[in-house]
C-alpha cells in the first residue's frame, strides 16, 4: 500500500455508517429501539476486534447526534468518511429517500477508490427482516455477500426476528460478531478515499423514484421577521416565513425543520414551503400532487389578505391537507390572547355550510381545545399524526371511483313484498315514499364543494413571491 492510500485510510472514521429507515411510532413505543441496541452492540464488537482508540468514533447512526447538532451536516461529514457503508435491509429502506440518498452520496466516493469501484466490496448489509432477492432495486442486488454463511434463522427472517425472540438470544450474537468481523476486513481491505463533506440532501436517491403519495409537502404560514406587528414578540420568527419557531424564542432550529425530520421517520420525503407559494397548489382538487401540512402561526390570521387566503383553503378543503396549529403556551403574549385567536381561528378554519372536518382541528385536543399543540414534545407526536393521515386521505383521493350506472340503489324492503302484491323489481320502486336521504344530500355537498370556483391566481400574487423564503427544498 502506498503511502498516500495508507494516509487516507488512517485518515477515514468512523468504521461504519449505519443506514436504516425510521419507524414511525406505535403508541408510546420506540419501534427504533431494537436497531439503537443492534448498533451499540455491533460497536462493541468491531472495538473488541480493532485497536481502535476509545476516543475515536466506532460507527455512526444518526439517533447518536447530540441535540441541537445539524443533522444534515453531521450525515454529510460521517459519509464522506467512514470506512464501511451498512444499510439495514428493510422494505422501508429502499422506499426512503434520505437512504437513497446516503447510499448514492457514498457510492460517489467509491466509485473514485483507486483500482476501480470499491462499491460492492466496501458495502455490508445487514438483513433486518428477510428479503426476497427481487424485492431488491439493483444497486443493492449489485452487492456480492454471501448471507447464506449466517445462522439459517438470520438468513430466513432476519435480525430483527432474532431480536425479538430470547431464545434466538445466541444466534443474535453469533450474527452480531460475524457482522463486526466482516466490517473489520472489509476496513483493512478496501480503500475509499475520504472526500470533502457534500450536502447528501442534495444527491438523488440510488434508488427508483417513489410514489406521490411519498411525497410531503410541509407548507408553513407565519410572518418573517420584518413583517412582525408591533404587538407580537418578533423573537419567534426569522429573515424568512419558514423560520419561525414558536416554541423557542430566538432559538437557531425552525419548526418546519425539525417537521422534516419527523416527516423522514415517517418514511415521507418533505419538502418545505411558505403557504403563500404553495397554496394554489395544495387547494389544486382535480389533480393533487401529493399530502401535506400545513403549520399555521395564529397571529398571521390577523391580516386579511392572509386570513382570506386561509378561508379559501378551509372551503375547498383538501382532505390530504392537515392542519397543526403550534400554540405555545408559556409565550406569555399567547397565554394572554389564547381565547380571541382560539376563536379566530375556529372561525377561519370552519367549513362553511357543513360541519368542522377533522383535518381542520387542533390536532392536540378533541377540536374544542384551545391550546392547539402546546409544546414542543406534544407537536413532535402531532405532527406524525397529520402526516399519516394526509397520506392516507391523499391515497385513498387516487383509488378508483366506481362507474355511476343511473341505477337507484335497492331496497332492502323491496326484497320482502306482501305476498298479495304482484312481483316487483326490487331495485326500483314505482311509487316510493318521500325520505330524507341525508347520505345523498352530503355527497351533493361534496360534488359542489369540489368543483364550486377557482382559485383566484390575483390573490396569490399580492404576496412578496420574490423574497428568498420560498419555495425550499429539504
């Protein structure tokens, strides 16, 4: 080895870089768990196999960052110079972006190692559920690794499986140390130069594209800092609309982006946007692009053309759009106005001329809660919650509607006629008697909520759609 290459490889920490897709939660459980445990476990183990000293780090998984660290940028430095890539196979994995992104991001550095591509060689997978050979997308299918050489368990169903069964308690660690060991080998035997840290956000994924279903749209209606009545505390905002942050004053963490990083645990891929850019096309019924939610600053709903804006999105109200309305309730000035802007808003947000739709209810309490989102550790379970359910909503908008036929729908007393009566068809009744069909009156109401008016494209165009907040990709 040459001694530039052998400068390089002293030079590449940590051993490895974990990848693996965020679960979302389930109740008060941490379905992450078992991987945090799987990781520091995995650590202990290469340490015991390297004379690695104790100050330097083992691996890296992204649960590991300090509070307040950047996320992005503490992944982009950890890719661009760990010795050993490890994705944690898993349906979830190959459907999430920020995955394809890091798998891409140290693909690129691979493919540059002296002698040709280090790609495959400098890859270890680990099965975390079993996997068909064909569910997997060619980069990874492109790896050469022979699982067959594990337990048969790990190789059937994965280490997850093993995990969460005791007495497969030796077996886990069998599969553990073999995992370590190959890590070390492929550490000594492969040479990935170590690159200058790249944005890995900003690499396409190495995986097909996704669904748009995926795809999360976090939309975010407050003021920048220099539209700050002179009523409102200006601490909570910044230079652009989507850097407020309402739960900490003059703190450097916006809430659309912490938003994100839940959205990414939820397997979404989000995008962050002020409302007023986003907003034809979120309130877009025929043909919506996608889920989303959208962050609402109460005090905003104070000036009209925003308010009016709002109340155009509350009456088309696009089911696939959830609404969270963070309200924090030790800012003393909220405290003080919670009643008149509680009210404010409820009266913006109803759906006129029907009842208050889930989608526009504080996601906090039962829709007659006050409080909104209250703290920062409540929106973090709200916000998950509004996803989901966007996605779900926006799924269930793209089924296909089954065919109107012009056929009445049958009755089921029709089946049942007086054995005096001649023979009916039972699915039309010559002379049916006046009801009030509540069922069809609602879907009426539906029909003409969907295709009742345009968005006027003037009312969007009275905001500043040339400040530098806009559109913005995460």
């Amino acid at each position: 080895m040459n001694d530039a290459a052998g400068k390089q490889k002293a030079q590449a920490k940590p051993h490895f870089f974990l990848s693996y897709a965020h679960m979302p939660p389930v109740g008060t459980r941490n379905p992450n768990s078992r991987v945090s445990q799987f990781y520091e476990d995995l650590c202990e183990a290469v340490l015991q196999l390297t004379p690695l000293p104790t100050a330097d780090p083992v691996g890296f998984m992204d649960e590991t960052m300090h509070q307040g660290d950047n996320w992005a940028v503490k992944i982009s430095e950890a890719l661009a110079t760990c010795r050993v890539f490890v994705p944690l196979y898993h349906p979830r994995l190959f459907r999430s972006t920020p995955c394809g992104q890091e798998w891409y991001t140290f693909a690129q550095r691979a493919a540059n190692a002296p002698g040709g591509t280090a790609q495959n060689s400098a890859v270890v997978p680990v099965l975390w559920v079993g996997m068909r050979e064909g569910a997997l997308p060619s980069v990874a299918s492109a790896v050469q690794f022979n699982h067959s050489s594990f337990p048969r368990a790990y190789a059937e169903d994965g280490l997850y499986a093993l995990m969460a069964q005791r007495h497969h308690q030796g077996l886990y660690e069998k599969v553990v140390y073999k995992l370590a060991r190959r890590i070390v080998e492929v550490a000594l035997e492969t040479v990935v130069p170590v690159v200058e840290p790249v944005d890995f956000t900003t690499n396409p994924s190495a995986f097909p594209g996704r669904s748009p279903a995926d795809e999360l749209t976090i939309a975010v209606l407050a003021f920048k800092d220099s539209e700050v009545p002179a009523h409102r505390d200006r601490g909570y905002y910044g230079a652009r609309r989507i850097d407020w942050q309402p739960y900490v004053r003059g703190g450097d963490a916006a809430l659309a982006e912490k938003a994100a990083q839940l959205a990414r645990q939820c397997d979404l891929n989000p995008t962050i946007h002020e409302f007023e850019l986003a907003a034809a096309r979120l309130m877009e019924l025929e043909r919506p692009q996608g889920p989303g939610v959208l962050l609402v600053d109460r005090w905003v709903l104070q000036d009209p053309q925003r308010c009016a804006l709002v109340r155009e999105f509350a009456r088309r109200n696009p089911a696939w759009v959830a609404v969270v309305e963070p309200w924090n309730r030790d800012d003393p000035q909220c405290a003080a106005e919670t009643g008149p802007l509680a009210a404010l808003s409820e009266q913006v947000l109803r759906h006129r001329g029907g009842s208050v739709r889930p989608s526009f209810r504080p996601i906090a309490g039962d829709g007659t809660d006050p409080d909104g989102v209250p703290t920062a550790s409540d929106f973090g379970l709200a916000f998950q919650h509004a996803a989901i359910r966007a996605q779900k909503a926006y799924k269930e908008r793209a089924l296909p509607r089954p065919p109107v036929t012009g056929e009445s729908r049958p009755r089921l007393r029709d089946a049942f006629g007086d054995a005096g009566r001649p023979p009916q068809n039972r699915y039309a009744d010559p002379d049916p008697p006046a009801e009030h069909d509540e069922h069809d009156e609602n879907d009426d109401q539906d029909e003409q909520d969907e295709h009742d008016g345009e968005f006027d494209p003037d009312l969007d165009g009275e905001f500043d759609e040339d400040d530098e907040g806009g559109d913005h990709d995460v």
